[in-house]
C-alpha cells in the first residue's frame, strides 16, 4: 500500500499527516504503530484530516497516538494543519472539528499559528479522576534523582488529561521513568499527559513533558495551555505567559472568558511517501 503524506512539527513536536477528504483510508491500529515508529517514519502522533460532512468547519480532524490509541485534542498539531488548510484555501481563519470539539485558528504569518483551545475544565469528573478530590493539589508523591520528596499535582483537561507538578529544578527528575507510572495512575481512568513545570517568573515557565500514548515530547501543545492554567489556579503565573520547552516556546493568552489561546511556529510542510 503506498499513502501519499506530510510531516510537519512545532517546536519538534511532529505528525505525519494524512489526507483523507477525497478518498477514505482504513488504517489498522498496527499500520498507525508502525507510520509512528522512529525506525520506520517516525512521529508523535498521526492525523488524518477527513471531510467536514456539514461544511462549518474546514476539515475533520481525527489523531492518533504513537502506541495506536486516539487522543481527543492535540494543539500543535492542530497549529500545523490549520497552516496546511491555509496554504491550500488562502484564508486566514482556519476551523476544524476534533473529538474535544471545534478549534478556530488565525494564521499570522510567517509559520506562526494561534489556536484557540477553549476554556479548561478543573472539575474532578471533568479531568476525569476516579473518584472526587481537590483537582488543585492531587498529593500525588514524586521522587528526584537525590532521593528527595515532592508532592502535588494539578490536574487539568484541555481536550485530554494533564497533570502538573510545579517543581524547582526539572532536571533532577527523571522523567522516562515517573512518566509512565503518573501516566497510568490510579487517580486517572483515562490516563494523563505529565508536566513538569519550574516557574521562572510570572510570565515564563520551563517545561517538560510525557504525552499520554506517545512519551517523552520535545514539545506538546495542550500541555502549555494546561501548564498555563495550572499556573494560575496557583497563581505562580500570569494570564499571558511564554511556555519554554527545549526548542523555543509556545505563548498561551488566558481572555477573561477564561478561554486559552496558544501561538506558536510551525514547520515547513514536507511530502513523504509511505509504504506500508
């Protein structure tokens, strides 16, 4: 089988991105494993763009997960085919349908993109947690490379779970190795994407992250808008703020409706081939 594609990133955050308005593509959970797999194409998460069957919005959006499961909201991914739909229908406002609900997004200029995630929910059934308990400070324990205790945790859902420990040095905590096991927590029945956060000042805040289905991340959109949050509901933060990862950073805007809004670059569009 050989799938006409496209690669595209923010901030190394990458996708293969598929095109399916004109002709459909059944994919199995297998094939998708195998399209993310470093050794073969290699991504964070596949996206199919499917045909908007009642035309108010411009396309249909549906991700993948690297290990096959689907992710219900995805911001830079959803960045990079807002730019792919604007090159392709020169609009400036780009709208697309995901599972969490419909994203707009404005095209800037110069491979930068601004979308709109919508308001967060913090209520425990909304993250969803297992039973009800402070969303504010889960008293999940993390342990650093010193052996040393941290507690916390706040948890948040921006189209899909997250947690957020705000902490003093990200780098002494080993992350490929406390990702999975917060990941797969019980608190969480749908398991969740994990942040940790060192505040910096009140309008900039370094992060990493472990993306829920996918792993470590150079980058994740729904992330920052959910590290954004979390820094508020802490008041760590201000409603404007830049999110640093290891590449450069996302700058997320909370309106005073409370809806989140994340701009950011993205990458050029590549054309791939793959042969499954």
């Amino acid at each position: 089988m050989d799938i006409k594609a496209f690669k595209m990133d923010g901030l190394g955050n990458d996708f293969v991105i598929i095109d399916l308005r004109k002709k459909d593509l059944n994919l199995s959970k297998d094939q998708i494993i195998k399209i993310c797999d470093r050794n073969f194409i290699g991504c964070d998460q596949l996206i199919l763009i499917k045909k908007n069957k009642t035309n108010d919005a411009d396309a249909e959006l549906v991700f993948y997960n690297s290990d096959g499961s689907i992710s219900g909201a995805c911001g830079n991914g959803t960045r990079c085919v807002a730019e792919f739909l604007s090159r392709e229908n020169g609009q400036k406002e780009i709208t697309v349908l995901t599972e969490s609900g419909s994203l707009k997004s404005n095209i800037i200029g110069n491979k930068l993109v601004e979308t709109e995630i919508g308001i967060a929910k913090t209520d425990w059934q909304e993250i969803p947690l297992i039973s009800e308990m402070n969303t504010k400070n889960l008293k999940i324990e993390i342990i650093d490379d010193n052996n040393i205790k941290f507690i916390g945790g706040t948890a948040v859902n921006v189209g899909n779970p997250h947690i957020i420990f705000f902490v003093e040095e990200i780098e002494k905590f080993d992350l490929k190795n406390l990702g999975p096991k917060i990941e797969h927590h019980e608190f969480f029945p749908e398991k969740c994407n994990v942040t940790l956060a060192k505040v910096i000042n009140k309008n900039l805040i370094k992060v990493k992250v472990w993306e829920r289905g996918a792993g470590l991340t150079k980058a994740c959109g729904t992330a920052a808008c959910a590290t954004a949050v979390a820094a508020n509901i802490n008041q760590l933060a201000e409603k404007a703020l830049d999110i640093e990862f290891a590449l450069g950073k996302l700058t997320i805007f909370i309106d005073e409706r409370n809806s989140v809004f994340m701009k950011g670059p993205v990458s050029d569009i590549q054309d791939i081939d793959i042969k499954l």
